[in-house]
C-alpha cells in the first residue's frame, strides 16, 4: 500500500494516539456486536449440539440463554454509559476493581478473541471449500482462506466504516434467508405446532436437560458486547453503545428462539420418531431446507458463507481494538498503540493479528485435522472459557463501580450482575471440566489454565518494574483529553480505585 503509516518514533508521547472519533453510527455499532454472535453458524452449529439434551425443549433452551444473556448485557451497557472506550472489559475493570484487575481482563480477552480470529481463519476457507466442492469446484481451503483473509485485512486496513457496513449488508441477508425458511417450516409443519416446546417436559432430561442445552445458547450470544470497542469512534457514544449492545442482544435472541422453534416444529420434535431422526442428523437445518422449500438449499448454503465470513471481518475489528488499546496503555508493546495517519485504523494491531491467525490457523490445521470444526471447535472452547470469565470480572466490576455511587440502582448494578454471573457459572464448568472431555477438547482447561498463571507472571513483572503502567490502565476514554487531566467527564467523574 502506498500509503506510509504515522509511526509514533517516541514511545514516552504525553498525548496517547487515538481513534478516529465520531465516524460510526448507531447501525453500525450494532452491526459488530450482531455480526460477531454469528447468528447463523451458531444455530446449524449449536442447534445439534445442544439437541441430546434439550431433544424436544430446545427452544426453551435457547430462551433461558437468551434472558441469562440480558442480565450480562446489562453489565456492559451500565459501563458503556459511563466509560466509552475502545478498551471494553478492560477499560471497565481497571476503572472499578484497579489497574491489575484492568490488566487481567485485558489479558483474557484479546487471547479469547485471538482463539477466534484463528479458527474463524480456518473455518471460512474450509467451509467455502465444501461449498465449491459441492459444486464440482475444488480449491485447496487455504488458499480459500488466504484469500478471505485478504479481504479482511484489506476493509479492517482502510475502514472500520466500510467494514461494519459490509457486516450489515451480509448479516441482513443471512437473517432474511433463514427467517423465511422458518416461516416456511412453521406453516407446512401441521402437527409439530406446539407450545410444549416451551415446557421442560419435552425434554426426557427435564430440567437438567433444559441447562445442558442452555450451556450452546449462552455460547452462541459471546461476542453480543462487542460493539462497545467502537465507543472511541461512535458519534455520542453514551447513547449509541448501550443502544447497540441491547438491541443486538434482544434481535439476534429473539431470532435464536423463533429458529429454534421452527427447527423443533418442521422436525417434529413432539415425535419419538422425529426425535430420533433429528438426533441423528449433524446438519438439521439443510435437512429442513430439504423437506420444505429444496429451491433454498444452495440459497441456505450460500448465507451461511456469508454468517461466517461476516463473522471473521467482525473478529478481527474487535481484536485489534482490544490490543491497541492495550498496547496504547503499553501493557503491549506500545507499537500496537499506533494509528494510521490517513485511515485512521490500529494499523500494526491489525498486521498482527492476520499475521497470528495464519501462522497459527495453518500450524494447528496441521495438528488437529482440516474438517469444519477441527481448528474452530477448539479454539472456539479456548476463546469461550477465557470471555465468559471476563464477563464474570465485569460483573464483579459494575458491582463495585456502582457500591458508593448515588446514581446506583440495586436491581441493575447489584441483583443483575450477580444473576449474570451465577447464569454463566453452569456453561463455563460445562467447556472447562477436564473430565468426561475427548481428546484435544481435555486440554482445554490447562492451556486456559497455564495462560491465567502466565498473566499473574506478567503483572507481578509489571507491578514491580513499571507500576505506573499499571496505574495508567484503561484511562483513555472516548473523551477529550482535557476532561481527562482535569480527572472527569462531562457527564460526571470518573470513579477509579488505585491498583
């Protein structure tokens, strides 16, 4: 590109390099945080995998998720009111529990989406490969996903304008799609209309069955916070942040019910038969396209493709904001806190984050195999683990952000957040036991593990050698730099508990 980056050669800058403010909307933002949840690939993904156990209730399931999910999203649109930064978690840790707490959360979240982009790397050229191959065309997968990642990197380069644009077109597309097949599901499925879905009893597991199936609802909703990096460049971000984040919860939760209940009424889940048929079918929903309208089965094909690839463009906008905030506040390498002088864009964060989802997405491909969901099952179990305890310490925080605030709320800032963490306790237990799991799925725990004991290596380096890194964590907010040096907000003070 002919373009030359503005390098900041002097590290020790007073002024901290910032994102371009101002240049999102409201629909963008919601955008990111829709795209990211993958609504899709969560439901021809998650729908079989939570089948065994909720059998008849998975709707049910997905409710229970999708009302746990609301108590979370209220955490992130509390803080999104008050801290609007590209930092996310980790700016709301740091500012409510201290510059460790801060650190720490950073820490487990840019590795939690880093999971992400390198199996969303292998997943879209693997599954754009079966697609062409379908259709007697065969291009090795990676160079398929080369070439994706090509397209990512370009977008995330010149544009999160045009990135979160392309995120709303192609996400409107995959949710029309499917839509119109549950439509069509639900009014040729005669006797599979019923509300007993909604009841635990149409699970043989009962109540117990219910959570185990909640435990894929929940996971299909990570990534529902993720419009909150933008707050650095969203027009009024204290409105539009909580907006986006709460209106994709609430759209993409009731599209994961109203699929769900298609997929267990066109199936006739109320059936033994039906049951039985819908247990043994890894792809339920091609089949429901099959059954019901095969004029949709290429057309269903096709808007998956986009869901996943939408997906990776999203992944890889909210990482790189993440670390260059991070690198920004120098607990990174303070080159991945650079901005491009034209466009804008965290430009070295962003090279670093291609250049890790290759190396790593072909490096593990190697090891695990090249199948769908090889590379993405498990990096995606690695990504899920370290996110929902992020969104525990976030909960955590608002309790503590809000304890002496006048402003504060008992039901939002303390009955909420601790609804959401006792709601995320069941799933994350359920992907992190290291007993009962298959092989590479048994390592999980450690690695979540060694990485968690590595961060307390890098922060007690940090608290003994340069504390004021620390110190400074997470206080570059979506605000003027004078109202932060005066110690402020416009809208009221910024409550920060030393580390």
């Amino acid at each position: 590109m002919a373009t030359q980056p503005a390098v900041s050669g002097d590290t020790t800058a007073t002024k901290p390099q910032r994102l371009q403010k101002g240049q999102l909307s409201l629909p963008n933002c919601f955008a990111l945080s829709a795209a990211l949840m993958a609504p899709v690939i969560a439901v021809i993904l998650n729908a079989p995998a939570a089948g065994p156990n909720s059998q008849g209730a998975l709707p049910l399931s997905f409710l229970v998720a999708f009302v746990g999910t609301l108590f979370v999203a209220n955490t992130v649109v509390q803080f999104s009111r008050r801290l609007p930064s590209s930092g996310l978690f980790y700016n709301y840790c740091s500012h409510a529990l201290g510059g460790g707490a801060g650190f720490y959360t950073g820490w487990l979240y840019f590795a939690a989406f880093i999971m992400f982009a390198i199996g969303l790397f292998t997943a879209n050229g693997i599954f754009l490969h079966d697609f062409l191959a379908s259709h007697s065309v065969d291009i090795a997968w990676w160079i398929l996903s080369l070439a994706l990642m090509s397209l990512v990197l370009g977008l995330s380069y010149r544009s999160i304008k045009a990135s979160v644009r392309v995120d709303l077109t192609l996400l409107g597309l995959e949710i029309l799609v499917f839509s119109v097949l549950a439509v069509i599901a639900i009014a040729n499925a005669g006797h599979g209309n019923t509300l007993h879905y909604f009841t635990p009893g149409a699970s043989s597991k009962g109540v117990g069955g219910v959570g185990l199936g909640a435990v894929f609802g929940i996971l299909s909703f990570v990534g529902f916070e993720s419009a909150a990096v933008l707050g650095e460049e969203t027009r009024n971000p204290r409105r539009a942040i909580p907006l986006a984040v709460i209106g994709a919860t609430v759209i993409i939760g009731v599209f994961y019910v109203f699929e769900m209940y298609a997929l267990a009424a066109g199936s006739h889940l109320n059936t033994q038969h039906g049951l039985n048929a819908f247990l043994a079918d890894p792809t339920p929903f091609p089949t429901l396209a099959h059954r019901y309208a095969s004029w949709m089965t290429n057309i269903i094909d096709i808007a998956a493709v986009f869901g996943l690839f939408s997906c990776f463009l999203a992944v890889q906008n909210a990482t790189v904001r993440v670390i260059f905030s991070m690198g920004r506040d120098k607990v990174l390498p303070g080159v991945f806190g650079s901005v491009h002088k034209r466009f804008h864009s965290p430009y070295t964060a962003i090279y670093a984050v291609t250049a890790l989802s290759i190396g790593a997405g072909l490096g593990l491909s190697a090891w695990l195999g090249s199948s769908l969901t090889d590379v993405y099952g498990w990096t995606g179990s690695l990504g899920t683990v370290a996110v929902i305890l992020v969104y525990m310490l976030g909960n955590v925080a608002l309790i503590r952000y809000f304890w002496r605030d006048s402003e504060r709320n008992i039901f939002k800032h303390i009955v909420a957040p601790i609804v959401g963490i006792v709601a995320l306790a069941y799933p994350l237990w359920n992907t992190v036991k290291p007993t009962g799991q298959a092989y590479p799925y048994n390592l999980v725990f450690w690695i979540v593990l060694g990485w968690v004991v590595a961060g307390g290596v890098v922060y007690y380096y940090f608290r003994s050698r340069s504390p004021e890194k620390l110190a400074a964590v997470g206080r570059v907010l979506a605000e003027d730099e004078e109202d932060l040096a005066e110690g402020h907000l416009a809208s009221g003070p910024i409550h920060a508990t030393p580390a």
